[in-house]
C-alpha cells in the first residue's frame, strides 16, 4: 500500500493523454463502485500539468491491473535495492534505489518511504539525489547516531540519520556519507567524502577519469557492535566482503575479508549484511552471526538471488562454521534479491526484520509494467535462526511480519477435510486477486502429489500452480499459464527445491503463501524454505483449485484470508 505525493505523465502525448483521461474515469467509476479498498491520497503535481491531467492520472496509477495492494512500489519510474532500512521516532524509513525519470536503472538517486506499520507505506521525495546525470548513489544503509559523535547534532533535539552509501561515477566506486536532522526528509552530504576511498594513493583527478580499471566496491551495511564499542561496516569488493571498523563514523580502517573461496561464486557478490543472533548460541556460549551475500547469478532458479553464512564475529574476523563450499539460499523463488535488515529495531521488539527488491536482473529492465513502473519489495520477513534437526545445521526462518495480520480478515476455513484422487477438486473463489492462503496436510507420503492453482480463470486457461511432488520431496513452481511469460526470455517458467526429511518423516506439509496483483510469497513449513516470484496475470482469476493424486491424505485446516487496506 501506498499513499501518494507526486506524480508526473509529462512524457506522454496529448492525443494518448486524452485516451487515458477517457480509460481513467470509466476505470475509476468501475473501480469505485466495486472496490471495499480505502481511496489513495492525492498527489501535489507539477505546475505545468493541467488539473484535469493531474486528477486522472491520481486516479489511474493505484488500479493499474499489476499494481501490488500489500507490497510496497512507487507510484512511477524504476526502483531496485531496498537501502538505508531503519526505525527512528515511531517511524520505519523504506530508502531505496530509484530513477525519477523513466522505469529503467540510469542514475541511482535514494528514494524514500515511511511507515507505522511495515504495511501501508507513505512515498516521500527523494532523500539523496546525485549531483549530475552520470554520478549515482548506489546502495548503502542508514544508522541513528545517538551520541552525536559525528558532531553533526546542532540547535536540535532530533538525533542524526548518517547515511553511508557508494557514490559511483563512470563505474569508479568509493563510500560516500550524508546526514539527516530532519527525520530523514532532508539531507546533507559530508564535504569531506569519501569516508572510504577505493585507494588512497589516487587523485582526484583520476578518480573522475575513465581510463583506471574499476573494481566492484560497493554497498555498505553498517552496525553497532557492543562488546567493542565500536562500529562495523561491512561491503563487496565483487567476490568477497570487508570489514571496516570505526569509533565515529567518520574514520574507517579495513580489519579483514571473507569469502573469496566460500559458498556461491556465481556473479558478483553485492548488498551485505551482518546480523548477530544474540539467542542462538555455541556450546562455548559464543553467539552466533549470520553474514547475507546477494550474488548476481547462479541462484536456485536462475539468475540473481541471495545466499547466506552461519558464523562467528569477534568485532574484527567473521568465522564461517559451515564447510566453504556450503551454499545456504535464503529464497529458493526467482524474484528475491538484494534484501536488508531494519537497524534500530527497539529491544523490546526483539526482531530482525528484512525487506528484499522483488526482482531478477535477468530481466528486471523489461517487466511489463512499465512506462508507469518497475519494481517492487517484498513482504517485510521476520528472520529467526534455528537448529535443524533433520539436517543437523542451523537455518535462517522467515515469516511474514505481524504487521500484516492486522490487514487481514478471514473469509473462509475448512477442518479436518479429507482429500481424495477419485473425488472432486475442491474449488473456492476468493472473490479478491490479494489474499492469504493457510494450508497444513497430513498423512503426506512418497506417494502423495498436492496441487494448489491461484488466480485461476473459470475457463482454468491462466493461473499459477503450486505443487508438492511426494516421491522427489520437492515443492515445484509453475507459471508458465500465469499470464504474461513472453515480455523476457529468461522470464524462467518453472522452479524447484528439494524439502528435508520434515514432511516425510512427520507427514505433515504446511503452506503459506501471499498472493497480490503480480506476485506470490510462498512459505513453506513454517517459513524453513520460502519461494518468492513475480507473475503478470492478464485476466482477473479468483479461482483457488486444489486437487492431490496417490493416497488420501487429510487437509487439517485451510484459511483463506483477505486483505483490507
């Protein structure tokens, strides 16, 4: 959900402008008279629009038949990588990559958004531009500098937002640092950056030069640790990550690598993040740490997707205990990618929260939602780290934050229902396009094969299928009769992933997955495995059909809820 506040068609024509205007009211008065949805806010436009222009083109944008209810994306134009993600003042800040001019990814500006509640999210204007067409601020993250130890707090009460992020010009990267003390809706660059050169030993004059050879140095995270007092940034140098360590924010020195010869080597390694699990502990009580890595190629489902590492981190080396060629994916779906954790979550909430750019580049510059825009986030994830007993290894969970429950309504459940091959699909009709499905089967075995189509037409012609494939252990995802599959070739119209022993041994499968406008989050088992993928239905399907071969089995529950924004 999103509220606006700026809005711009300047780029079309008159004659396409009056085709929208027409399309615009009959879409409205459609949309109007059917929707339980409450309306949008209004937007402040540009002067040279005219009103009537400005009014249609309010109303056009929220119902564009892809445009996500429950997940976050801007009104227009391109956005990628979630950055900057923290709490300050009862506010959760959303900064993101962003384009304001066209839906492809030229030069990075900071977008930014702002929530109470994870859910409904109000688009600000731009935090951080760039200074010229060619520079970009590329991605970084965002702290509260409580102790004002950059010096930065004047004639305020408000604490600084130090943002620290790459600045790239002409593919030359170097770590740049702005701050805010307004809450982040204004910012200021530090006058003397780079807080991290890429070297030292370079001038100025050659860094703006497009004749040096460039390497991947970029995307910082940054973190408090305690037990040192001190700050730690973690960033790519393209096949492996670095350390640095600083007292104020300001002064970085580099203390270690990790990773040139660990996990997934698939493409260039991008957007960091370290996060210590202070709860789940070593024999010798020794905390552990879990390192995210996005990796540009060679995910599960092809192209880009995120890995993770289970460590160890003294404030000076992250310690993988994992093997080196240990590969744990965070999602196994072909659309997550780039994804963050929130700094400055209070203690008393305790958790760790992450949002992810709902995307592949693979093919991320053709969706076919534009001109109006590209991009979305994911659902915010609550990031938990267990022991896994069927694989004797500890694994990152994900599930939904609860925020969202509180936008949901339960339309309909079943109990305790036998499911049979000889009997008759059960068939529901959700009546909406975004909702929730809540499924949990027993009795599962080698035998048993689940089938779950969503957004499923009357004519059955289009929908997305699920599937759960008893004697491989596997959940399969297929789009390929979603919708529109044709706008990219490496649109990938099927994925997999192999289960652990869990639901055999146990006989029991439970599914989760949130469905919007063009996308599923599916999790499964309790969010052990998650599989996130876009879809771009090309007819309204509010059929849900699920049918199983092989042996009964027993559907212990299923709920179908939906979403009220």
């Amino acid at each position: 959900m999103y509220r606006h506040h700026n809005n711009s068609i300047n780029n079309l024509s008159r004659t396409i402008i009056g085709k929208i205007m027409i399309l615009g009211i009959i879409i409205y008065l459609v949309k109007y008279v059917m929707s339980d949805h409450t309306n949008h806010n209004s937007i402040s436009e540009s002067n040279s629009l005219p009103e009537v222009v400005k009014e249609i083109s309010n109303t056009i944008i929220p119902h564009h038949q892809h445009r996500p209810l429950i997940h976050f994306s801007p009104k227009k134009n391109w956005i990628n990588d979630p950055n900057g993600l923290v709490y300050y003042d009862t506010e959760w800040h959303l900064f993101y990559q962003y384009y304001p001019k066209a839906p492809m990814s030229i030069n990075m500006h900071w977008g930014h958004a702002v929530s109470k509640d994870l859910i409904t999210w109000n688009e600000l204007s731009i935090a951080i531009p760039p200074e010229d067409d060619i520079a970009g601020i590329w991605s970084g993250s965002v702290v509260i500098d409580w102790k004002n130890i950059t010096g930065f707090q004047k004639n305020t009460n408000i604490h600084p937002m130090i943002a620290i992020y790459t600045w790239q010009y002409q593919r030359w990267q170097e770590q740049h640092m702005a701050y805010s003390l307004d809450k982040g809706r204004t910012w200021t660059k530090y006058e003397s950056n780079p807080v991290i050169p890429l070297y030292n030993n370079i001038s100025k004059a050659d860094r703006l030069s497009d004749k040096i050879t460039r390497n991947a140095f970029r995307d910082p995270k940054v973190m408090f640790h305690v037990p040192t007092n001190s700050w730690i940034l973690v960033l790519t140098g393209g096949d492996h990550v670095q350390f640095y360590k600083s007292i104020d924010l300001i002064h970085w020195s580099l203390i270690s690598h990790f990773g040139h010869n660990e996990g997934s080597h698939g493409g260039t390694w991008e957007c960091p993040d370290l996060i210590e699990f202070s709860q789940v502990k070593l024999k010798n009580q020794t905390n552990l740490w879990v390192l995210l890595v996005s990796v540009q190629r060679g995910s599960p489902a092809g192209g880009s997707g995120m890995q993770y590492f289970i460590g160890t981190f003294d404030g000076y080396i992250f310690r993988n205990i994992q093997s080196s060629q240990t590969i744990n994916w965070l999602d196994y779906g072909s659309d997550f990618y780039a994804g963050i954790t929130f700094h400055n979550i209070p203690q008393y909430d305790g958790r760790h929260i992450l949002i992810s750019w709902m995307n592949n580049w693979q093919y991320a510059r053709e969706l076919p939602t534009a001109p109006l825009w590209r991009g979305q986030m994911t659902i915010p994830r609550q990031l938990q780290l267990d022991f896994n007993s069927f694989t004797k290894t500890y694994h990152l969970r994900q599930l939904p934050a609860h925020e969202l429950y509180l936008y949901s309504k339960q339309l309909l459940t079943f109990h305790r229902r036998k499911l049979s091959s000889k009997s008759a699909n059960l068939i529901l009709n959700s009546s909406h396009d975004v909702y929730m499905l809540n499924t949990e089967f027993h009795n599962i075995t080698k035998t048993t094969n689940i089938h779950i189509r969503l957004r499923q037409t009357i004519d059955k012609l289009e929908y997305t299928e699920i599937k759960y494939i008893g004697n491989k252990n596997q959940i399969e995802f297929d789009r390929s009769h979603s919708g529109n599959i044709k706008f990219d070739d490496s649109f990938f119209p099927q994925f997999n992933m192999s289960l652990d022993k869990e639901t055999l041994t146990t006989g029991i499968l439970k599914l989760q997955v949130i469905v919007d406008r063009c996308s599923t989050e599916l999790f499964i088992n309790g969010g052990k495995y998650t599989m996130t993928a876009l879809i771009f239905p090309k007819f309204q399907g509010y059929q849900i059909e699920l049918s199983i071969d092989g042996e009964d089995i027993l559907l212990n529950y299923l709920e179908l809820m939906l979403f009220s924004m």
